[in-house]
C-alpha cells in the first residue's frame, strides 16, 4: 500500500504541492518570509497588501503547520510582532517550489 | 500591489526599495547637492577648506532630525525588517565599492584640482565620471530606479555649469545656479515622497494596535 502511494507520488507530482503554502495569500505571505531574516506584523501588512485580519488569519494557519514563528513584544507601549520563517517553514517552501518548477517547467508553450 | 505576479526576486526587491520609499534619504541627498552650490560662494570669504566643512555640522544635525522623523513618523507606518543574507551581501558588496571608488576618485580630483593649466573641461570630468559612476552603482546594487536619474543629472549639470560659466560668464563654473536647481529638484522629489508616504499609510489606529496586541 506504502509503495503504492509512493508511486503515486512519483507519478503525480502535484501530490506533493503543499495545499497550505499553495493558497495565493499564504504563497504570497511566505514568499516575503522566505527573502528575509524577519518582518514586522506591520512591514509584511504593507508589502501584501492585505488587511490586519485577513494577515492574522493566514499567519496563525501557518504558525500552527510550524512553518512560521511570531514572536510578539512592546516598544514604546505599542506592541511589535516579529515573524520569522523556521527551518521547516523554510523547507518546506523551497519544496514546494521546486515541486511547483517540476509541474510547470515541464508543461509545453 | 496584491494584483502582481508573485516572484521571489520581485518579492526580494519589493521588501528592500520600499525602504527607500520615504524620501529621507532624497532629502539628505539634496542637502549635500545644495553644499557644491553654496561652497562656491562661501569659499571667497572661509576658504576652499571651511566653506566644506562648515557643511559637516549642518549635515549632522539634519541626520539628527531625520532620524527622528524616521523613528517617530516613518517606522510606526513602515514597520520594520531584517534583511536576508542575499540582500546583506548586496548592500555590504556595495560598501567597499564605494570606498575604494571614492579614495579613487577623491585622488584623482585632486590631482585634476591642483594641476595647473588645462581647459576647465578636463577638471570637470573626473567628478561627473565619479556622479555618473556613483550613483548607478547605488541605483544598481540599492534597487533604486531614480538614483539613476540623480546620476544623470548630476553628471550633466557640471558640463551644463561649464557651458554656462564659458558662453554666458555664470560665476564658479556654474555650480551655484545648475547645483542650486538640482538640490531643489531632488529636495521637492524627497518631500513629495514622504508626504505620499505619510498619507498611504496611516499610523495603525488604537483599536488595531490593541487588536494586533491580542491576535498579530
């Protein structure tokens, strides 16, 4: 049976398309994550785009997959959320972009 | 901005140049433009060497200023970002280039400077070359579009001064009038930036931050 979905796999690669990161404003949300150490809750809102609960909800989806880490503080009494890609966030998106290069870069023109 | 294609290296460049979207640094720029239309004048009466550097304490204190509109007006709307080590390595990169183009240049200027004779051309190429130079490599490895545009015009404004200076008689080869103009252009560019950029992103509202403070 293992083998079976292994081969599955091996066939369809879009098997391994990781649904989580595939969602266009968590793709987008992760795709800033992945070019910098870390961001602010403010600075990623702005270069989305999107609005403080829409961010919030996409956030706590992929902090609860491990894939991100906030970490939340006060500066000047106003609060400062961090948030920063983890190793498994991180692997996870460069599999999911090579798993994306394999099913586009093979499709013809 | 949520309409654009997704690319990691667009994504990259977008998180970096936003940086830059203030128009502080524009400012800071204009102010050292406005010194090479003002020193000309100066240097009759402090000298070539004080009629610099009276420019040092000035700058310092509108660095002083500026980085107080950054902190207090600025980061509360922009947030905040540390950048990955691929951008690190660009701006690093930069760094030395800079340096060493600059030592290079500042030689040569002042080779160019006290060598005696020559038309007022040749003296005038080696600084538009390190203008021209300086500035692309800044829109280059910055990612900054209209450092391009600075470079350009700042480069062409001394030959510009020069044929001001040898067709019409402008005083100081023309750098008061032609630096005085473009220290203008680039001041107006910095505050129409920051003032765009005030008013696209209002400080986050009490009930957002409390918000942000329970659920970011």
């Amino acid at each position: 049976m293992a083998e079976e979905i292994e081969k599955s796999q091996q066939e369809d690669p879009l098997a391994d398309i990781d649904p989580l990161i595939h969602a266009p404003s968590r793709l987008r949300v992760m795709t800033y994550l992945y070019v910098v150490d870390s961001i602010d809750f403010v600075y990623l809102k702005r270069v989305t785009g999107m609005s403080w609960g829409n961010l919030s909800t996409h956030l706590t989806k992929l902090e609860q997959a491990g894939y991100i880490r906030i970490s939340k503080s006060f500066q000047d009494k106003k609060p400062k959320t961090m948030i920063e890609l983890t190793d498994k966030g991180r692997t996870a998106f460069r599999g999911y972009k090579d798993g994306m290069q394999e099913v586009l870069g093979n499709l013809p023109d | 901005m949520t309409k654009k294609n997704i690319s990691i290296k667009e994504a990259e460049r977008q998180v970096y140049r936003s940086a830059f979207d203030d128009g502080l640094v524009d400012i800071f720029l204009a102010s050292v433009v406005l010194m090479w239309a003002l020193a000309p004048y100066l240097s009759v009466y402090m000298g070539d060497f004080w009629s610099s550097a009276i420019f040092l304490p000035i700058w310092g204190v509108l660095y002083l200023v500026l980085r107080w509109i950054r902190k207090n007006w600025i980061i509360p709307r922009a947030g905040v970002v540390e950048y990955g080590p691929v951008r690190r390595k660009r701006v690093t990169t930069f760094t030395i280039i800079m340096v060493v183009l600059n030592v290079l240049f500042l030689i040569l200027g002042l080779v160019a400077f006290f060598m005696p004779g020559g038309p007022g051309w040749t003296k005038t190429i080696p600084f538009a070359l390190m203008l021209l130079l300086s500035f692309s490599l800044a829109g280059y490895f910055l990612d900054v579009t209209r450092f391009y545009v600075y470079g350009l015009l700042l480069a062409s404004g001394i030959f510009v001064g020069e044929y001001l200076y040898q067709n019409f008689g402008f005083s100081h080869h023309g750098f008061p009038v032609v630096f005085g103009f473009l220290s203008a252009v680039i001041f107006l560019t910095g505050v129409y930036k920051l003032v765009t950029f005030i008013k696209d992103n209002p400080l986050p509202s009490e009930e957002q931050l409390q918000w942000e403070a329970k659920n970011g």
